[in-house]
C-alpha cells in the first residue's frame, strides 16, 4: 500500500514532539500490515470530515486519512492534537 503525505501532514508532523514521531512511525508500520487493527482505534469521521478516517497515535494525537477510489493508495491529510478534526 503506498501512503501519500500531503504538504499540511508534512509541515504539522515537523512540529510534533520527537516521542509522538516515534509512536506515529511505529503506528504507520501496523497500519500498513493492517489499517483496521483494533490497536489504532479506526474509524470513519462524521460531518464534514465523512469522506475521512482518523487513527490514534496515542491518547492525545491522531491521524486523518482518506483511502483511493481503488484501496491502493492512503493519504495522510493531518496529523495533531484531537482539535484537528475542528
């Protein structure tokens, strides 16, 4: 599976702490084994985000992604605090 990071994911996730990175990088690595495993507490957004998906980092930090037409490509839009759903 092939991740996409958009120029705001990439700016933003410059700006997270060094441990959060770690977590990320490790959650990215299950996420492409298996982007529904329980242990990243995925789901599909609501509202105006319901086109999009988020997964935990941790307590605090997401990510929200969106999946191509075709399930082979994922775009990491954001990543942050849980105000990014805002």
């Amino acid at each position: 599976m092939d991740i996409i990071y958009s120029q705001k994911f990439s700016k933003e996730y410059k700006k997270i702490p060094d441990n959060i990175k770690k977590l990320a990088e490790d959650k990215e690595v299950l996420f492409r084994k298996n982007p529904f495993d329980l242990k990243l507490k995925n789901h599909r957004l609501r509202g105006k985000l319901k086109s999009f998906y988020s997964f935990s980092i941790d307590y605090k930090y997401r990510i929200i992604f969106e999946f191509s037409k075709d399930k082979k490509k994922v775009y990491f839009h954001l990543i942050g605090k849980h105000d990014i759903y805002n």
